[in-house]
C-alpha cells in the first residue's frame, strides 16, 4: 500500500525546522501564536491523566504549551530531523514520547487517545481526508481532535482570492527549485514582501483603520522570524492544498467527527470536533 506521505516534503520540513528551531524565540510571541490555535480547544473536557498526540509536531514549538497540561503526549513526525529539534526543545519534559512514523503508521492503539491535534500538516500530505481519518481512529469516543487546514480565502473578496492565484504560480515554480535555492528565494520574499506588508497593517492599525482586508495583515504583530519561517513553508513546499470552511466540516464529518466547530479569528480555519459516540 502507498504511504499517504512526500518524502520530499518531509526532507523539506527537516531542514526548515533545523532552520527554525524557536529554541531562543520570544516564548510570550510564541504563546501568543499558541492561544490563536488553541482557543477553542476545549482543555475543561480532558479527563484526569489526560493522554493525547500531537501529529506532525515539527520543532514541537506547540507541545511545549500542551504538555505540562496532559499526563502523556505522544510526539510523532516522520522527519527524524524534526524530531531531533522536538528532543531537544522539549528536554525538561518527561512526559513526551516521540515517535517517527507517517500518518499512516501511527503508532498508537486505536480508541486509545483522549485528545489529538494536527496544525498546518495535513494540507501537505497527498489524501489529507485520509490523514484526518487516520488520527480520527486513534481517538476515544467523544475526544476532541483540532486541526488547521490552510483556507481557500472563501471568507475574502474574488480581488484577494486573486492575488493568491497569482503567488501561487510563483510558489508552484519556486518550490521545485533545489532547497537552498527555494530557501533563499523565500527569505528575499520575507524582506520585500511580508515584511513591508506587516509593518503598514500595523501603522494602519494604529491610525484606526480596518487593515483586516490587507494581503498580510495576519503578520503586523508577528516578528520578521515567523515571517521568514512562513515564507518559506508557503514558496518552499511543493505539496499544498487549500480547503473552504464547507470542505473542512464535510471531511471532518466524514472522518467520524461531530460537533465541530470553527475559530472566527485567524488563523482560518482551525477547527474542533468529537469523535462519534
């Protein structure tokens, strides 16, 4: 059976992750990134010695703020790169299991986790329906799992969807490219694009202004590292799919989830639902 994975992908994402370790990144930033996911995951319904799963934890930049609120975390990447910078960031906690493994191999009982959560990985696997429906059978009846998909823009007006077909002939030339070559392309693109961006949403902001439409504007309140690291995820990687809200709720109800519901903020769109009882 084929493996729901991109080895080149993953390659990739090791080396953006021994790139962008946030080791000696501001941890109130890096919160403040967290709380943006996490806000509609509902911590209250875990029970007492919680055990859960983190798929796709690249530098484990997330788990750091999940752990010491769980009994067990299982950390599974199948980068062993990444997982090595996972290690080493999460070295006072004891515990993070980590594991190398595809999506399709997780190594984990199934109906055995009490929560899980997959940010910004799923979209970059080749059945991302059957990704989320592999994470959904490691689940307890009832444990929540949360998931971040990248958004078709279907909240944005045509003009800016636009804009995004435009970039995306760039990133589909750009991410073939040889790595260092991709790599350095991105960070010139972090400079001259998101960053000038970034920085006029802020000033607009603080003049008052609706900045929310700005190509973006997500970033005015992100430092130029999470910019560089974005930049090179979004032209760097070749695999990428886009989801609207109504793909998101039909795949997640079709993988076994129900009661979802969606953040009404950035980052879109990060949704929740509970595995059918």
């Amino acid at each position: 059976m084929k493996k729901n994975v991109d080895i080149q992908v993953v390659e990739g994402f090791g080396d953006e992750w021994k790139r962008f370790d946030y080791s000696g990144f501001s941890q109130t930033e890096l919160k403040e990134m967290f709380n943006g996911y996490f806000r509609i995951f509902p911590w209250e319904y875990l029970p007492d010695g919680a055990v859960g799963f983190d798929l796709g934890c690249g530098s484990g930049r997330w788990a750091k703020f999940v752990a010491p609120n769980v009994s067990k975390l299982h950390l599974i990447d199948p980068s062993i790169a990444a997982l090595t910078v996972a290690q080493k960031n999460l070295a006072e906690f004891q515990n993070c299991i980590f594991h190398q493994a595809s999506i399709d191999e997780i190594p984990l009982e199934d109906e055995s986790a009490d929560f899980a959560y997959s940010l910004g990985v799923l979209h970059h696997i080749p059945d991302t329906e059957g990704g989320i429906r592999a994470c959904v059978a490691k689940l307890k009846k009832d444990a929540p799992f949360l998931v971040y998909l990248y958004y078709s823009f279907d909240n944005r007006p045509w003009w800016y969807w636009g804009i995004w077909k435009t970039t995306e002939l760039g990133r589909s030339l750009i991410s073939r490219l040889p790595y260092a070559v991709r790599y350095w392309i991105s960070q010139v693109i972090a400079f001259f694009v998101y960053l000038p961006l970034a920085r006029l949403s802020w000033v607009l902001e603080k003049m008052q202004f609706d900045v929310e439409s700005i190509p973006l504007s997500a970033y005015r309140h992100r430092s130029f590292y999470v910019m560089r690291n974005d930049a090179l995820d979004r032209f760097g990687t070749k695999l990428e799919k886009r989801f609207s809200r109504n793909q998101i709720q039909a795949m997640l109800e079709r993988s076994g989830l129900e009661n979802i519901s969606f953040s009404d903020t950035p980052p879109y769109w990060c949704a929740v639902g509970y595995k059918k009882s």
